[in-house]
C-alpha cells in the first residue's frame, strides 16, 4: 500500500475559481461582519459601563 502525501496532491492539484454564489455569501458575510462591528461600536460608545 502506497503512502499518500495529502500535501503534495493539494499542491498538484488545479486551482478552482469560486463559484457566482460563493462570492455572493463570501460578501454577504463580510458585509454583515461590518455592520454588525459599527453596530457593536455604536452601542458600546453609546451605553458605556
């Protein structure tokens, strides 16, 4: 039984591009991740403890 390097068969294999509905959830996540940051530092900078 041959050994398998995981490694070297990532590296061999061919890039794939991101699908249309990959790049629209990958910035709906990073659109949310903003917002929901401004609206963290909104609250802390309006209810400070």
């Amino acid at each position: 039984m041959a050994k398998v390097n995981i490694a070297d068969e990532l590296r061999n294999q061919p890039a794939e591009p991101l699908l249309p509905i990959e790049k629209k959830l990958i910035g709906w996540s990073f659109g949310l991740g903003v917002a929901l940051l401004i609206v963290l530092g909104v609250i802390n900078h309006l209810l400070p403890q």
